[in-house]
C-alpha cells in the first residue's frame, strides 16, 4: 500500500498562486535598465530592446542599458512626442505583438508612483519599457451582521469577448491607473463604471493595502512589475452589482468558501484573471480564513510583496 | 517670512516609526552565522560571540561564524543540555546583561517555524544566537455596528514594575512563543491570561497576517529577528477586559482617532511598546485609516515586511 500523495495544505496551494504571479525577479535583475534623463524608470526585455534599437535617433541600446537619448528631449512632453513617433512606427510595423492592444490611454513613465513623470506612452506599449504600472482592485463583500466576518464575496466574470482572459473571473471592479490618477478616486471610478456602484456606496470603499509582484508577460516581450492598491468594499447584503460597460458579463455571490475552493483550483486550473487571485488570496489572509498553523502561511505573507513595491 | 515646516503625512511618520524598528537589516547581514548540525539558524553580535567563545568545548567561534561543536550533540536534547551548561556558567559571571532577565521558560532555536528545533534554551538567552523569534499579537477593537469599521481599540498600559517598556501602551494581549505553541492556541491564550477574555469571546479572534523586522535589541548583545502573528478581535461594545495577570495595570478604550495621534507622536516620544505601534500601524493599513494617495504609503507597505519572514 502506498499512502495517497497528501493534499497540499491551503496555504501551500495560494503559495504556488501567488509564485506563480511573481515568477520574474531573476529576469527583472538580467533585464536592460530603462534611462530617461539619468534615472533608472524601468526594465526592457529582449525582443523589446530589439525593437527599440531600430530607432537609434530615440534609443541608445548597450548590453546593460535601452537609454532615451537626450536629444530626443529634455521634458516629458518633448519625450512624449518623440517615443510615440517611435511608437507609431513599431505599431505601423506590425512586429511587436503588444502594440496590437492599442488603447488611446496615456500611461506615465517614471520610477516610483511618486516620482515625476519622466514621459507619458501608449498604455499598450508600457510593457516595452518594463516601467512600475498601477492599479486599484476592489473586493466587493457581504458580512455576517453581528460579527462583521465576511460570508460572500461579489465576483466579476469577465466578458468573453475581451482580448485579456476572457470568461475568468474577476474582483467586483479593477483597472489601471492612467497617467495622473490617484488610487481611491481611480477605485471609485472603476466601482461606478463596472459595477454600477452609487457614488453613496462607492464612498465606503476601503484602503487595505496592496499586492506587489514581477512577471513575465503573456507575449514574453514585456516585464509586468505591478503594484496593486487593494481596497475593501462591506456591501449590504440586498445590495446587487450591475454590469455598467461591457468589460463584466456578469457578477456573481459566492460564498467565502466557495472562493476559498476555487482559489485552492486556479493553482491547477486557471479560473482568475491571474492577478486577481492574488487578491483574494490577500482579502483571505486579512480577514481570517488563513490559519497562522498552517506550513507556508509565512512564506505566503512575504511572497504577497516581495516584489519591488515602489 | 519663511514656510513653517510640514508636518510629514501620516504614511511619512507611519514610516519613521517602522523603519525605527526594523534598523538591523546591515547588522544581521555582518553578523556572525549561527551554525547547528550544518543548519544557519540563527546571527551573533559581537559582543554575544565573545562571551560564547569562553566555552571553546561547546562553541567554535570564528570570523564568520560560531558553530555548536558536533561534541556537543548530536540531537535537540543532547545539546540542549550541554548549551544550558554554558548559559548558567554565564549567568553565574555575571556578565551578560540578557541573562538577568532569566524567565525559566523554553524557547526553542530553530531556522524557520516549522523547521526542526535544533536544541532549546532558556527566553532570556534566545537573543545571544540572534534566531527568529515568534509572537502573538491580539488588537482588540469595537466597530461601528452598521459598517464594521473600527471606532475604538482596547489598548492595554504595561505595568509600570515590567521590566521591559514599563508603563508604556501595548496591544489586548500579546506574547512570545514558547517551544511547541501553535499560533492561534497561543493567542487564545494570551487573550485569557493577560485580558480575561472568556473562551467563548475567544473563538473570535481571527488571523490577520503578520509583520517582520530584525532590529537591535536595547542591550547592543542581540539581533531581534521577530516575526509577528497579528491577530484581530472584534470587541462586543459593552465588553471591558480585565487585568488577569500582573502584565498589564489597565485597559483603556481608544477612539481610532486617538490610536492614529498616539501612533504618530511615537515617531518623536515614545508612546507604545515599539514592536506594538508596528503590529497598530498594520491594523490601520488593514482597516483603511491610511490613505494610498498619501506618499509614503507603498514604501509603508514593503516596510511591513521587508525583513525576512521565516
């Protein structure tokens, strides 16, 4: 008789998520540093360094650096227009795969959330220059009335048709931030326009923290080092989210321990948008349904920002 | 006219006082391995590995490291017998500061929570090896009945004939570990002994995360490579702790606006037991009374948790 392979302990599982999330510190460490004006505001892969060095006018390319040559401009809004010539060009080309994505939203080039922006992009190239991107996630929940313990969490399904993980599932509204926006005016934002959420109830999300990770995007061309503001939303328990864009399909309340049970399945087959499981897993860990007894719960609390959080 | 200068924000001063915790990171790395039966487990100042040095017969101590002799044991309670040999050798001199504080109680050396106990000594000699150390963190707080946000926490005011942070403000209930506890057993524990809390208002408390730091401890002999379990209870709002051991002289129930003040004006005066103003920072970045449009606010978050977490 062999003993059944034993079943990894909950804690395990949401490890392997969350590594599997944050998968590119060595390749980050390896990457070209990305110069704009003397300051180091990002991490260029391969293929991207490649593309970049096409337009040597722009783009000074060394086996350590991609730098934005100081004629290209000496402000952000003289960079901006030169890198989006650069950027028109690649996108005309056809041959960086990223560009496919093109959104006509602004992101902002620099090297900390507080830091000045050294030059604004095309949200689809972003990842060109491996820069820190942000967003704001909000976990929609119902609590039990007398304990406050949250008994279900409102979920989005993300349309089928969108061209990023579609059918998975989502938080109940999440975005990136454009150039400009800060963190709880972009949640509340993104709650109005994905959920349908009253600017009364949008006024009781809650700050509660963040996940930081670096990954390998899907095309392999571009360095996701992301940082997510988390925020909690208690909804009441009538309370039910509309689908106000096209992003969400529909929403869904499960219970906390069905969320719990799906999240322990994505380890083996995908069902959330990949960073969004790594937001529940947070959400669970703050709120108690993580036991401190279990192997890997440290492990797992340090994996959730051992990334760069800048 | 000059500007009057600002007043940090509240990430900012947040900052200060975990980064004042959380200072050894250099020291730790220059330190001295600790080194049982071919494991790291622990880091030893200077100070700490001269005294060690004096019983050559159980320790090797040189540049780099100091090594329990294989003499010494080739199992925990082999050397634990022949390193509490040496303890009271030293204790007898004199000598070493720590030891005064001796306590009776087993802590056990070990390189990470569920990693094996390579020996254990007596608490008050832990620090000479510098291993991570574990403790239970408990806040308690009452919440406003409609939202579940926290209106008010119960802070506990040490005893001013504690030997260690006399008189200062600390958490509901918190403790070190003692070889063999569990997590949540010693919470509930701690909970009853120093807050009288009934074992039915007990199976409330819920895990919340955790924070790490390695500090200096106030002797200069001792790394303090702690992690932290942090723990939350929500209060009933007429519930009143009571003081169940001589630990703690008094409760007092906080408006969190009060907490966040206090917390505050710890970075310039001392107010709470350093490590217990950390564990209240992360409960308010947990319970959102820290805003991310505030700078310093994911520099905060990383701090939480820069240090290892083993």
């Amino acid at each position: 008789m062999h003993a059944l392979p034993a079943s990894p302990s909950k804690a395990r599982a949401f490890l392997d998520v969350v590594r599997a999330n944050n998968n590119a510190a060595a390749a980050a460490d390896a990457a070209r540093r990305f110069v704009v004006g003397g300051a180091v505001v990002g991490r260029v892969l391969e293929q991207s360094a490649d593309a970049l060095s096409r337009h040597p006018e722009v783009f000074s390319v060394t086996d350590d650096a991609v730098t934005l040559r100081a004629e290209a401009g000496a402000n952000a809004s003289e960079r901006t227009v030169a890198v989006a010539r650069v950027l028109d060009a690649l996108r005309a080309g056809g041959s960086v795969p990223m560009l496919d994505g093109w959104r006509d939203e602004r992101f902002a080039i620099r090297a900390s959330f507080f830091a000045p922006t050294e030059l604004t992009v095309e949200r689809a190239a972003a990842g060109l220059f491996g820069c820190p991107a942000y967003g704001v996630f909000v976990v929609g929940y119902v609590a039990d009335e007398s304990t406050g313990v949250p008994s279900h969490v409102w979920v989005g399904r993300r349309s089928p048709t969108k061209p990023t993980w579609p059918g998975l599932l989502d938080c109940l509204a999440a975005g990136g931030m454009a150039a400009g926006e800060m963190p709880l005016e972009a949640a509340r934002k993104e709650a109005a326009e994905e959920a349908g959420i009253s600017a009364d109830l949008a006024s009781n999300i809650r700050p509660s923290g963040g996940v930081c990770y670096t990954g390998l995007d899907e095309t392999g061309w571009a360095l996701k080092r992301d940082v997510l503001y988390t925020f909690d939303l208690r909804c009441p328990s009538d309370f039910v989210p509309r689908c106000a864009d096209g992003e969400v399909a529909s929403f869904e309340r499960l219970p906390v321990d069905e969320l719990v049970r799906l999240v322990r399945r994505h380890a083996d087959e995908v069902q959330f948008k990949p960073n969004v499981a790594v937001v529940y897993i947070d959400f669970l860990m703050r709120h108690g349904f993580v036991s401190p007894d279990e192997d890997g719960y440290l492990e797992l609390l340090a994996e959730l920002r051992r990334a760069e959080c800048l």
